[in-house]
C-alpha cells in the first residue's frame, strides 16, 4: 500500500536503483570473464575434449589440457561429503527442532554458529595436521592423505549449514501437524518420520543442496587434504586433486594469455557453471516450498 | 507393539547420538586450537615480525596481522556503500517488480560463487589488465567482491525488520522518502547494518584462496603501499604449514585468525540482540 506512490520519480531512488544494477553486473561480469579469458582453449580443443579428457599437461606442446580428473575429484570429494554429513546432520537437525533439552540447544546453537566462521583454511590445517597424521601412524601408510580425508574435514565444515538449515524447515512446519499427531497417540519419533519429515521435505532438499554447492567450491581444505596428484581417482581413498585446488595451486605459475592460463579459465568456467547451477536449483526449489507453505 | 518399541529407541538413539556427536567434535576442533595453539601465543608473537630461515620459524605475525586488517578495510570501503545502497533499493524502491526479484536472485547466486572462482576474476581483472600487479589493492577488491552479497542480504534484513509504523507515519505526515530513510529508517537499522558489516569482515578475514592468486606473498614488507603484496593471517598459516616451517607457530596463527573471527563474530552477534532488546 505505502509502495504505491511512484517512488523512482526521486532522484534518489534512481540514484540507488543505478548502483543496485551496476553491483549486480559484477556477476554477470565474472561468468562473462571466465568465458572471455578461457574462449581460446574451448576453440582450440572442444568441449568434449576438456570435459572428458583425462591428460593434463599444459605446459608440453602441445598442450594438453583435459579436466576429468579434477572434475571426478571435485565430484568425489563433494559426493563423499554429503554422504556423510546429510545422515549426521538431519539428525542433529532433529535433535535440535524436536527433542533437545533446552539447555543443551543453548549450547549447540551458539557453537554451530561459531563454526560457520571459522576459516576453511584452519580447517585444512587441523585436518592435515591432526587427522592425515592419525592416517599415516593408524595405517602405517606413506602419505595419509586422500579424497577421504578432503571428504571427512568438509563434512565437518558443512554439518553446521546443514543442521542450522534443516531445524529451519523442520519448525516451519505449523504447530497442528504436531497437535494432531500427538493427539492420535503415535509416539513422538513416529510423528517426526511420519509426519514432519515429509512435510518439511522440499526445506531439507535446500539444505542438501546448500551443502553441496558449499563442498564442491571448497578450495583450502581440499588443497591441503587431497594429495594433489593428477591422476584419475579409481576410488575414494586415492589421491587426487579437485578443480578449486588445481587453480588455487597453478595460477601463480601461468603467465597471462598462455594456454594455460587459458585451461585454469576453463576450470574456473566449469566450476562456476556447475555451482550456478545448482544455486539456481535451489533458488527454484525454494520457491515452491513458500508457495506450499502459504497454502498450508 | 514391543518392534515399534524398539524402532522408537532405536530412532531416539540416533538422534541423540547425532546431537551429542556434532558437539564432541565441535568441542574437540575448538580445545585442539586452545590446547595447541596456546603456547605459541605470547605478546611478542603478536608484535614481532616472522624470523629466521625459512623466514616464520621463529619470531611472531605482526605484518601478517597488519595485512589481514588491511585487506579487511580495503574490501569493506569497497563493498559497504555499494551493498547498503543496493539492499535500500531492494527494501524502499524496489516495489514489486521483476528488476528486484532479478537482483535478488543475482545476490543469492553471487553469494554462492566460490571463493577461488572471485579469485580468478579478482586476478584477470586487477592484476592482469588493471596491471595492479599482485598486491594489496587487487586483493582488496576482490574481497570486497566477495563480501558485497553478504553486506547486501544483512543490510536487506536488517531495514525490512524495522517497523512499518515508523515508515507510515513518516509517510502520512508528508515527509519525503530520502528524509524518511536518512533520519528514520536507517538509525533503526543501523545496529543490524554494522552487525552485516562485521560478518562481512570476518568473512573477509578468513578467506585464503582469493588473496593467494591476487594478494599475498611469503614475505613482504608492512609498508602500507597499496601496489605491493602483502603478507595475510590465512596465507601465512598455510605457508607455515605446506612448507614444513614452522608446526608450532602455524597452531599459533590458527588459534589468532580464529580468535579474531571469534571477536568479529560475537561483537556482530551482540549488535543484532541490542536492536532486537530495543524494537
């Protein structure tokens, strides 16, 4: 009702609507970037060729620049990952909406919170130098690190989005569902299966979603936890290195316009257009769950 | 009955186990740091600067700590106008329309870009053709790039949580929507603007992989020129730590970067319960 008198006649509200569009061109600009710096390779080479070739060796002519192996890494990494968290972390998320004593939520909350600022690099850090050592002295291995280990420290890193997203859905659910559940009897972990589980389905598809997108563009935990090797991984417990490290590691040793420097475009092209995507899948998701939730 | 018995054990089971879990190793990450970072930590590691062969094996992080705040501001003076004048036009003039929902939907998938990807960009644009160099301003801006969605969501929140009265009652006695927003709306959100703020810093503070492609280097001076590298907290932990230099001093570091995010984090966190004690 207040909204409806014409605002933009003022020169101020064209003064803030001219900055809003020019901030929000800055995205655009990164995707046009990516595109423009890395246009030469996808050329040269094809998209077929990058996607699925498995040799990356950009510096011998000629060059060869394929990205399988980082992109399976990078999947393997984030996929492993969410394996582990979603279970942990629905649960947590449960425990936090339904059935946490007070105090203990009191607790959990403030110190999820904290974790989400803690910096991905002292994550890597703690994991490389904690958990790769239990490896090597457990294991009597060489070298403990491995997409595992990559996958065991991002887990810990998006636990706390993942539980703090999920008891978001979870107490979106109205009270009723509750009342009449209860009502009728059924035990209170029956009703949260049964009943609430369903119902706060499409928020929890989010949260899984969010915890994705946040694994697959991690780049300092797994540059320092997933060995760095440039092979195919055959399985989880090889070394590899995901797309964000191989950038973060070779930038600094390609000189502008090289081939090379090209392919790192190339990476970063992937990446982004992988981590949009599923952004705009959550974006999409989102919606409906309002549109639902307003009916309900 | 005695299976759906034991079903409902098993499932009270899990979820307490779950919540007492994530907790243990919460608890675990932050005692490992306190523990082993704690003897590192002394007034002289705060005001010296890295010594010896290879540099960082002994001495304290002084010119990292000088960089980090550095690049903080650097990016924060960037991103903080632009950001609060996009979330006013999203919450005052954006009215219903379809460019709103466009910049919303922007700020959503900027929010989501990964950090090395505004690296890339942050090195193609200011290092390369800007001819910036790798330095301070180059790795400035692109942390200020990183931090402008989430300067615009928390300022977003925090003008749509004032009270509509407040904006009615502005309206009704003709008062025009720039004095309205200056004098009216703006204090009342400003306690949960500075919280977004410091988020935005800590944010800032913490990010690695941006700086290591456009900022930072292993060693450089703390002049303060804006066209040098500069040495930062995150980068010098992993320089520490990939190098074999230092196990010790990079338990020392860790436990200051994050105690500063903690400093950071709560000081926003208290921010935003004032303005919810005050409304």
């Amino acid at each position: 009702m207040i909204r409806k008198n014409r605002p933009l006649r003022e020169p101020f509200g064209v003064f803030c609507l001219v900055i809003a569009v020019g901030a929000t061109l800055t995205l655009l600009a990164v995707v046009l970037f990516m595109l423009r710096e890395s246009l030469p390779v996808w050329q040269a080479y094809g998209l077929s060729a990058i996607i699925a070739g498995t040799d990356w060796s950009p510096l011998t002519d000629p060059p060869r620049i394929g990205l399988a192996p980082m992109i399976c890494s990078t999947l393997w990494v984030a996929l492993g990952a969410l394996v582990l968290s979603v279970p942990l972390g629905f649960c947590g998320a449960i425990f936090l909406a339904e059935f946490a004593p007070a105090g203990l939520a009191a607790i959990l909350r403030p110190v999820l919170h904290i974790l989400t600022g803690i910096p991905s690099v002292v994550y890597g850090f703690l994991g490389a130098a904690v958990l790769v050592k239990f490896f090597e002295v457990t294991f009597d291995l060489a070298s403990g690190e491995s997409l595992f280990c990559a996958s065991l420290v991002l887990t810990v890193m998006v636990l706390p989005y993942i539980v703090v997203t999920g008891e978001a859905a979870l107490r979106a659910v109205p009270p009723e569902y509750r009342q009449a559940a209860l009502a009728l009897g059924v035990s209170k972990q029956y009703m949260t299966i049964k009943v609430l589980l369903p119902l706060a389905k499409k928020g929890l598809l989010g949260a899984f979603i969010l915890a994705f997108g946040r694994a697959t563009g991690e780049t300092m935990a797994v540059l320092m936890l997933a060995g760095n090797t440039l092979i195919l991984p055959s399985s989880w417990f090889s070394r590899g290195e995901p797309l964000s490290a191989l950038i973060a590691l070779e930038l600094g040793t390609a000189s502008a316009g090289s081939t090379h420097y090209q392919a790192l475009f190339a990476a970063g092209l992937v990446l982004l257009v992988f981590v949009l995507s599923i952004n705009l899948l959550l974006h999409f998701s989102g919606n409906h769950t309002g549109v639902r939730r307003r009916e309900g | 009955m005695n299976w759906r018995h034991g079903q409902d054990r098993l499932w009270l089971a899990a979820f307490w186990g779950a919540g007492l879990l994530i907790l243990l190793i919460l608890g675990s990450i932050l005692s490992c740091l306190l523990i082993k970072g704690g003897p590192a930590l002394s007034l002289d590691f705060l005001t010296t600067g890295p010594k010896g062969t290879p540099l960082g094996i002994s001495g304290g992080i002084l010119p990292c700590l000088k960089g980090t705040i550095s690049l903080m501001a650097i990016a924060l003076t960037a991103a903080a106008f632009p950001g609060i004048v996009t979330a006013v036009y999203l919450v005052e003039f954006g009215e219903h329309s379809r460019l709103k929902n466009i910049i919303n939907l922007t700020v959503q998938c900027m929010a989501g870009i990964p950090s090395i990807v505004t690296g890339l960009f942050g090195y193609a644009l200011f290092v390369v053709y800007s001819g910036f160099g790798i330095s301070l301003l180059a790795g400035g801006l692109s942390l200020g790039i990183m931090v402008f969605p989430v300067i615009v969501v928390t300022a977003r929140d925090a003008l749509l949580g004032v009270n509509p009265l407040y904006r009615l009652t502005g309206l009704s006695l003709g008062v025009s929507r720039r004095y309205l927003l200056v004098r009216v709306i703006l204090p009342q959100a400003l306690p949960g603007i500075l919280s977004g703020l410091l988020l935005a810093a800590g944010y800032a503070a913490g990010a690695t992989a941006p700086i290591m492609v456009t900022a930072a280097a292993i060693s450089a001076g703390s002049s303060g020129n804006l066209f040098t590298p500069v040495m930062a907290l995150p980068y010098h932990l992993y320089i520490l730590f990939s190098q074999h230099i230092s196990l010790e001093n990079a338990y020392g570091t860790a436990l200051v970067l994050v105690l500063l995010l903690l400093l950071l984090n709560t000081t926003a966190l208290w921010l935003r319960r004032i303005k919810e004690k005050g409304a």
